[in-house]
C-alpha cells in the first residue's frame, strides 16, 4: 500500500527550528518529485517547498525562501523540510506530496496525513 508518513511537528518558539520528514512506501520513491504543502486554520493549501527526482533542483515560497531547505534521501525514501527562523505564520498543518510524470504515461500524486506545525510563545 502506498504510505507517506509525515513526522517532526510539534510546537516550537518564534526563531526556533524544527526538521520535518516523510518516509515513503509502496512506490519507487526515487521516480517522483516532491513537495511540501502547508495550510492554516481558514486559508487553502499553498505550495511550500518542491524538489526533483534526483534532488539538483529545489524551488521555494517567497514566504519562506531562505529560511526553509527541503532535501531527500531516496536510498531512505524520505524528504525533509528544514525549517529555521520560524514565524508565527508559519503556523499550518504540512503535507508531504509526491508526484509522478511521464511521457506518455498517466501521472500519479500521493499525499500524507499531515504534521502540526505552530509557532508560539
């Protein structure tokens, strides 16, 4: 069965750090981009953090371009997302997302359950 587990939320200080991951199963890990996603309380779901298949090329949002670094691991079929300099409105809950594209092929996206992040005092 295919499985993204996330983990490494938790609460954190403004200006603290936390490292997310996602461990992968059920499918060849190492064929698929990913990404994380975030969404808070009464907002949609915005792209964070995405890298390629072989990791040499990440992309990041404005909101959080030099504060987070996402990175992989295929021979452990996990993503990270480090998180550093930590905002209140970095508040959310934080999906793992991986996708699938292909010539000629029909392109396939899994999800995880999601991680708690929030930022406080």
């Amino acid at each position: 069965q295919v499985r993204l587990v996330e983990s490494g939320g938790g609460l954190v200080q403004p200006g603290g750090s936390l490292r997310l991951s996602c461990v992968v199963s059920g499918f060849t890990f190492s064929t698929y981009a990913a990404s994380w996603y975030r969404q808070a309380p009464g907002k949609g779901r915005e792209l964070v953090a995405a890298i390629t298949r072989t990791g040499d090329a990440t992309n990041y949002a404005d909101s959080v371009k030099g504060r987070f670094t996402i990175s992989r691991d295929n021979a452990k079929n996990t993503v990270y997302l480090q998180m550093n300099s930590l905002k209140p409105q970095d508040t959310a809950v934080y999906y793992c997302k991986a996708e699938y594209h292909a010539p000629y092929q029909r392109s396939y996206e899994h999800w995880g359950q999601g991680t708690q992040v929030t930022v406080s005092s």
